[in-house]
C-alpha cells in the first residue's frame, strides 16, 4: 500500500512539474485581460535611454463609449523643477541645480494598428497624455495602439533612474491609464505622495541590453538570444499583472530557490554576497507565511533585485517583483532587511493581486502592507524585540509603528487622495500606520484565527480586482457585526484620536448591621479621544477578586459602581490592550497604593546614568 | 642590552611610584572626593526632579508600569514621551542650560582640585582646607577656562585626524561593517580612536598641571612648556595614563558583573535599593579615581622635572 502510494506521487509529481515547466502563471483563474503590452526596448547603456515601441491592447470595461484614452507618461515627472512630482517633494532645487536628475519621455509615434496616425492628435499635459480617437469605442470594444517611446533615465531619483553602470526600470513605458465604469478616467498626474494603479493583462517584453549586463525583471524569461551587435535580448512573459519593471547592471549575481512551488530568484550585487542567504531566508518565509495566512500566491516565479531606488524611497514592490537595498545594520539586531523583505512581499497580495488605488486609496495597499509586515516579523522573531534588539533596547514593529502614527495624528483621515495629505508625515502616520494599527486593533478584537478567516475571504474576494473602502468595510461588516463599522468609519474617515483614562477609582466602607464588611467600590472612567469604541474595564479587588466591566464609550465618561467585599486595589481600562490605536497606555490604569518600588528603580537609575553624564562631560 | 632593561625597569618603578603616592595623595586630601561625588550628586539631582514629577504623574499608580521592574517596555516610554512632549521639550532646554552652568562649575572646581593636590606633592603647608581650596577655584578659574576651550579644539582636530586615517585605512582595506568588530580592520580603528581620545584626554591634564606650576605665564607660553614636556617624556607619560586606564577598565568590568548578578535578582525594594548603593559607590569610586588620574601625573610631573633640575644641577 505504502509504495504504490507513493510511486503515485511520484507519477504525480513529474506530471505536475512538466506542467508547470516554462509557463509563467499557474493554470486556475485568471485576471481579466484589460490593458495588455507587447513591448520592444533597448537600453542604451552609454547614453542612459530606452528607445522602444509598444502595441498596446485595451479593452473598454466601462458601460459607455468612449472617444478619449488616457495614458500615463511617467519619466515626464523629471523633465523639469516645476513638474507636479517636483514641487511636491523637497527635490524641485536639486533638479534644478543638477540637470543630470532631469528625465522625460518622448513620444515618437502613436496610431492605431492598422488604422490612423494619432501622433499629431495626443495632448500631453506633463505625464498624462490624451489621445482623441477618430472613432468612439463602444463598451467592451477593443483596440490596437501602437506606440514609439524614447525615454531620457534620470540620475536614479524617486524608483527611477541610473547609477553608475546600474539601471533601476520602473514607469518606464507609456501605460494606459484606468477607465470607471461609468466611464471616467482615473488618470491623475505623477505625484510624489501616492504610488500607481493600474488594469490587469499579459506583457511581452523583449529587452535588449549589452552583452554583459543581467536583467531581473517582472514575469519570467522565456527567450534569451544574442544579436549581431555584441547585445542580447531577454524576452520576458508575465500574466494576471498590472505593471513590469527590471532591473540591469553588468554585476549581478543570481541567486535560485524553489519555495511552495515559486521560483524565486535574486538579482544581488557581489558586495552583497554576505547578506544574500538571509535575504533569501526572509523571503522564503514571508512567502511561506503569507501563502498560509491570506491565500495562495498566484504566480509561480518571484523575483527581488538589488537595487537603489534613489532619494524618495527605501525599496519598492512591482508584480512578481521587489527592490531591496541591503542596509548597512546589524542583521541580527535591527531587522531593516527582514522588515523591508516583508513589506514588499506583502505588497505582492495587497497590490499585485488584490490591487486597490493607490492614487485615491492608498491605505488598502500600504496599511495592509505594515499589518502582514509586523505580522511576518512577530512569527519570526517574537513579539517583544522584533524591529531592534540592540545594546538592551528592544523594539517591536508595533511600537515604531505606534511612534511614527504619533508623528502626525490629526491632520488628515485615512481615506483621501494620496497628494492631498498635509504632507508626507501625515501621510506616512495615516496611510502607513493608522490602518495598520487600525487591523492590528481588528485582529485584537476578532483573534488571530478569525482575522486569518476574514483576510482570506477578503483576499479571495477581490484577487485581480480593485476593491475601494467600501467593499473592505462590508467584509469588515460580515465578520464583525454593524457594531465595529460604527468604529471603522470614525477611524477611516475622521481625524479623531483613541484615548480612554481610569479617572478614579475607591471603596468607602459602608455601614451596615451584620459584621461582615463591605465597601462600596467607585471607579470613573473617561473618554479622551473622539473615537467611541466598547472597551472592557476590569476591576481587581485586594482579596484577589476581579470584575469585569463592559463600557460601550459613548458618553464621555462612565461611572461604575459596585458593591465588594474588599477594597479596590486597581482599575484597569483595555485590560488586555486590544485598543493598539490607545494614543496614551499610561492613564489606562490607576492602583490604589502607588507602586513604590517602580518609582525608586526609575529614579535611581536615572539618577545614576545622569552621574556618568556628569562624569563624561567634564572631560573637557 | 643590559643598559636597555635598567632603563625599562626605571621608567616601571618611577610610573607605578606614581600611581601609588597620586592614590595615596588623593586620600590624604578625601574631602576633594567628596567636593566631586558631590557636584555630580547636586547637578544630577537637578535634572532628575521635573523627570521625577513626570515619572510619578505616568508611572506611580499605572498597572502596566511593573513591567520596568523586569524589562525596559518601549511602549510605555514611547506614550511618555508623546503625552509629556511639550514639557520634554522645555525640560531639553533646561537640560542643556543645567549641563552648561555644569561644564562651568566644574572648570571652576578644577582649579581647586589640581591645587590643592599640587601643595600636597610640595608638601605645603594647609590650615583650612576648604578656604585654600576655594582660594585655588578662583585663582585658576580663567586659565582652566582657556584650557577648556582649547581642549575642545583639540577634540576637534583629534576627530578630523580619526575620520581621515579611517578613511585611509577604508581605501586600503575596503568598507566593513560597522558591526562587525570581530574584523581586525574595525579593530584597528577602535584602537586608533582610543589612542586619539586618550592622547587628547592627557594633554588636558597635563596643560592644567603646567598652568597651575606656572600661574601667570602666558597661556601660550604654557602650551608650548606642555607640549614640548610631553614630547620629550611621551613613553612615561602614556605609560602612567595606560596603567590608570587599565586598572580603571578592569573596575568597570568588575561593576558590570556585579550589576548583571544584581540586576537578575527579584525586584524587590531590597534589590533595587542595593542597587542603587553599588552605583552609588561606583560614582563615588569614579569621582576617587578621576582624582587619581590627576594626582598620579603631578607625581610624575614632580619626579620627571625634578630629576631634569638634578641633571642640570650636576652639570
Ligand atoms: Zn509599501
């Protein structure tokens, strides 16, 4: 029984692995096939261009026709101070300064497949380009765009660019803008808040390099051929994706591992040898991990380069593809790497394959990217030190996550377009953090096993859509009950913070006839914050009893008053922290005796490290 | 050969004489170690206060706060600091200030410190200790000051100097990780910046010993005497200063195993309070032993220039 079972596997697995020999997506579902690329570049690694041309596939989805496209023209964001990307951010002078940060596209051609010459037509405002079309196109009508490109690289700035022999590739083509359903382009300029979004389909690409460079690239290679011209071209395939970016430079070193079927390759430079193991052990984990807790990842091949994306960002996630820099940290004491690792894996389920708009909503993407983050380092490394263990301090990426949200509480809500943030602080603290804390709260609340439940059916739900607030928020509703949509929509779009304090607390005897006494036992709690969320306050007596208390904090303060047999000795609100928002865990409790022995340890040891300052300083 | 070995066996005798009569020197005179303990305990006292306000409003009757007894909770300190931010912010200021009027008591002090130790060596005579002492503060106060602005000058070049032969020793060898300093490259640069630090440290004391052997030269007249001595007796004088710093490291060491061995105890009263004594006397040790440093080179100062004026005499 046992050896035909398992000569059965193996007949099963070479049937499995021929399958899956050189096709570059599994064979399930599909994404819905709306803008589709077949496109044709060469790097001119002297000059620092491309030089490509492009057949581009789209279908109109929407319930109109339409007689415009949008397209997006992304490097035009660096062809001068005074683009929207530049006045944005803080670089506009540097760019001015140093034309060799300076970068644009030019369109060479556009037309029709077979049918007219629209280069005359297009309209290109900065990095959007219109294109009128001669004849409208009805709704699940199809067309042909052929299109030339030039594009200028910039010295490498905001994910893009050159830097010395290297190449960073991304926003490099021109892509077809996002049309509603009801018609209307989602088309807005490059911004420097904000990232992209984007329709699923097939891309093609023939990359044609010098002969010693290495490319890693979105999708996987299925041709490599050398010309006559001491280059080659590597031709690539990717499905069910939204975007492709590569990567090149002449000293790329490749690592290979097979992880739950993916092939997973990286694309690291030689000075980096030593870091390469552990990168590639964090990535086989967070595959592994986020596999297990949000559903299968859809591609069979997962590609990270190492590479700088330039100031403006660390590292970045495209489909099938991530950026990673290795810093210059100690591994085992800062997770930087496995932080970075983590973020930009789960972006490949919370961007690649549940692909929201990052333009308008960018919190579906990259707070359910801090979430999974810190839920891939707590498994990891435990969920005291996870961040940084280092000379006896300790930080969990739920602190720095709460310490970056401190940076900016108040001045936007969650849900609000990307470039519209106050600035890049707040948008960092809403986008980033809030959300995360706002899942983290939501887990606390569902527990681990049903917040698994809830981002698998959510995953499951919208995998090659564009889910938007609502939809995340009906989910919520369906696991939650109405009480905590309540809760959400304060969270996602007000500014008000979380903050509840044990305000009081006491037990005065009581007089009564038989010997047995008994107190009567006041605590008051207050709501300091405007979020209103049901929270427990637990009572604990000094005979060891424990009441608990469910306060539905609507008003602004509540009043609990009970009859006990011995003194109060504590009050605690949120006793098992599930409020991660709680902007101060300080007044969450109040003891009836003051805890002495706290005090004198703080003290003393303060006092006594500000005695070696004293000594250090008097160096001079 | 023969010759060679004497020579080293002098230098030895003459720096571990030194650091014997500097200790017993600086015993003689225990109310200095006090007048030091004393100015850290105060100015650390100061600064502790709005802290200590602080620590009780957040931490005295919070439930979660027991956690400090075990381990340092982040999250804690993290909500501190964001709900005391203005008053922190003040509170830096503040610190800044304290550390300042700090810096310039103690340059005052200093003046007091050196001379008092320098009579003990020329076997002055002392009546009232404390009026002498404070005699001296006053006396030296605006060369120690001059000396302290110079020091910081020379920590400035001493810094340059690092980052420059660092960078050298990087061309040579190649980036290493910080981390990494197991990597004998990282090695040679701690080792560089400690000679750095330590040659810069010295120089210090010896300026002021020069200045109050020399009270009413120029202050360049005493650089230049300062200098060109600790050209002349380099192998002596660093060899003091290592000796000194040596026995100080394995000290430290010694402290540290104490504290991790008290540290690890139950966190009672008991133990945190006898924690605080072994720090306390710690403190009090490190006030002793700066002492020490100063002390032990005037010694050496004393033999090496009195043995220079014998020679000279023989002559
Ligand atoms: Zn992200």
């Amino acid at each position: 029984m046992q050896a035909s079972f398992s000569k059965l596997l193996i007949v099963f697995f070479l049937l499995y692995s021929f399958s899956s020999f050189n096709i570059c997506s599994s064979e399930e579902e599909h994404a819905p096939q709306i803008a589709s690329y077949e496109i044709d570049v060469k790097l001119d690694t002297q000059e620092k261009k491309l030089g490509g041309k492009e057949i581009l596939t789209f279908i109109n989805t929407s319930h109109k026709s339409i007689d415009t496209l949008f397209l997006h023209l992304y490097p035009n964001a660096f062809q001068s101070n005074t683009t929207t990307l530049m006045k944005e951010s803080d670089f506009s002078d540097r760019i001015k300064r140093r034309p060799k940060y300076r970068g644009f596209m030019k369109i060479e051609m556009v037309g029709i497949s077979l049918g007219s010459d629209l280069t005359d037509k297009k309209i290109i405002d900065e990095t959007i380009m219109k294109l009128p079309l001669p004849n409208s196109l009805p709704p699940r009508g199809k067309i042909k765009l052929e299109i030339g490109f030039e594009v200028e690289l910039p010295r490498i700035f905001v994910r893009m660019g050159y830097y010395g022999e290297d190449f960073m590739i991304s926003q490099w083509f021109p892509k077809m803008a996002v049309l509603g359903e009801d018609g209307n382009w989602n088309a807005h300029q490059y911004h420097f808040n904000g990232e992209f979004f984007a329709n699923f389909g097939t891309y093609d690409v023939s990359i044609t390099v010098p002969l010693e460079y290495v490319i890693g690239a979105t999708g996987c290679l299925v041709k490599e051929y050398k010309n006559t011209d001491s280059t080659k071209t590597l031709v690539f395939r990717a499905e069910d994706v939204h975007d492709f970016a590569w990567a090149a430079s002449p000293d790329y070193q490749l690592s290979k591992r097979v992880v739950d079927g993916i092939e997973v390759n990286f694309f690291y430079k030689p000075e980096h040898e030593k870091a390469m193991d552990r990168i590639m052990d964090d990535a086989e984990f967070a595959l592994k991990y986020y596999n297990s807790c949000f559903g299968k990842y859809h591609y069979n091949h997962f590609t990270m380069v190492d590479t700088k994306i330039g100031l403006g960002g660390g590292a970045m996630e495209y489909p099938t593809l991530i950026t990673i820099f290795p810093s210059r940290v100690p591994p085992e004491n800062i997770r930087a790497d496995a932080l970075i690792v983590f973020h930009e894996i789960a972006h490949q389920w919370w961007y690649g394959m549940v692909a929201s708009n990052e333009f308008e909503e960018a919190w579906l993407d990259e707070g359910f990217a801090v979430y999974s983050q810190r839920r891939a380092l707590e498994e990891r490394f435990g969920k005291r030190a996870n961040l940084i263990d280092l000379w006896g301090i300790k930080l969990s990426d739920l602190d720095f996550t709460r310490l970056s949200y401190f940076l900016d509480l108040q001045s936007d809500p969650i849900v609000k377009n990307s470039w519209e943030f106050r600035n890049y602080l707040s948008y960092r603290a809403n986008v980033y953090s809030k959300t995360s804390l706002i899942l983290e709260t939501l887990r606390n609340y569902l527990g681990e096993e049903r917040m698994d439940e809830f981002l698998k059916e959510y995953f499951r739900r919208y995998k090659f859509k564009h889910p938007k607030t609502q939809d995340f928020i009906q989910v919520v509703g369906e696991f939650t009950g109405d009480n905590l949509i309540f809760v959400l929509e304060q969270l996602l779009f007000g500014t008000g913070v979380c903050d509840y304090e044990v305000a009081s607390i006491e037990s005065v005897p009581l007089e009564n006839e038989d010997k047995r006494r008994r107190y009567r036992t006041r605590v008051e709690v207050r709501r300091l914050g405007e979020v209103v969320i049901p929270v427990d306050v637990l009572i604990e007596l000094e005979d060891g009893g424990r009441i608990k208390h469910t306060w539905d904090g609507k008003e602004r303060w509540h009043e609990i008053e009970i009859e006990t047999d011995s003194k109060i000795r504590s009050a605690v609100v949120d006793p098992e922290n599930k409020l991660a928002l709680d902007i101060n865990v300080n007044n969450n409790s109040l003891t009836a005796k003051s805890c002495d022995s706290v005090m004198m340890k703080l003290s003393t040891q303060c006092l006594f490290w500000l005695e070696i300052w004293m000594h250090w300083i008097t160096c001079l | 050969m023969v010759s060679n070995k004497r020579f080293q066996k002098r230098i030895m005798r003459i720096i571990l004489t030194s650091f014997v009569e500097g200790i017993s020197n600086v015993w003689a005179n225990r109310f200095l170690i006090g007048m030091m303990f004393l100015f850290r305990l105060v100015f650390s006292l100061i600064l502790l206060s709005p802290l200590y306000l602080m620590f009780s409003a957040s931490f005295a009757t919070n439930v979660k706060a027991s956690n400090f007894l075990t381990w340092f909770d982040l999250s804690l300190f993290i909500d501190f600091v964001y709900h005391w931010r203005k008053t922190l912010s003040v509170y830096f200021l503040m610190f800044i200030l304290v550390c300042g009027l700090a810096m310039l008591v103690f340059i005052f002090l200093s003046g007091g410190f050196w001379g008092t130790l320098r009579d003990l060596i020329k076997n002055r005579e002392q009546n009232s200790k404390m009026e002498i002492f404070f005699g001296y503060c006053g006396k030296y106060f605006w060369g120690m000051f001059k000396i302290s602005l110079f020091m910081i000058v020379l920590y400035f070049i001493a810094l340059f100097l690092f980052l420059f032969l660092s960078v050298i020793l990087s061309s040579i060898t190649g980036e290493a990780s910080w981390w990494e300093i197991t990597s004998w490259h990282m090695v040679v640069k701690f080792l560089i910046a400690i000679i750095l630090f330590f040659l810069v440290n010295m120089s210090g004391d010896y300026l002021r010993i020069f200045l109050v052997e020399n009270f009413g030269e120029r202050f360049f007249g005493v650089v230049g005497k300062t200098f060109r001595f600790l050209l002349t007796n380099l192998l002596k004088t660093l060899s003091l200063y290592y000796l000194l710093s040596i026995v100080l490291v394995v000290i430290i060491f010694v402290y540290l195993q104490i504290y991790g061995i008290m540290n690890g105890m139950p966190q009672t009263g008991f133990f945190i309070f006898l924690i605080f004594m072994v720090q306390q006397i710690f403190v009090v040790f490190r006030s002793f032993y700066r002492l020490v440093f100063y002390s032990s080179q005037l010694v050496l100062h004393d033999k090496i220039s009195n043995k220079e004026a014998c020679v000279l005499e023989a002559k």
